[in-house]
C-alpha cells in the first residue's frame, strides 16, 4: 500500500473511494472509542 505507482492517479474515483471509505472507517472508531471511554467515566 506504501508503493506509489504512476498508474493510480490522486483525482482518479477509485482513490476518492478509499479516501472516504477510510474516514468512515476512523470516524467510527473514534465514535466507538468515545462511547467506551463515557462508560469508563460515567462507570
């Protein structure tokens, strides 16, 4: 995934894909890092 290739292009669909993929992903993540660190405090 490090690897750069000419082929992919940053404009190209398929990257913007990804790219939003990813911050649904991270998005989630920390909603779900948020909820377990309330129950922790809240006890």
């Amino acid at each position: 995934m490090a690897r750069r290739t000419p082929e992919v292009k940053p404009a190209s669909p398929a990257a913007a894909i990804v790219l939003v993929l990813l911050f649904i992903v991270c998005f989630i993540i920390a909603l779900w890092v948020l909820m377990a660190l309330t129950r922790i405090v809240l006890g």
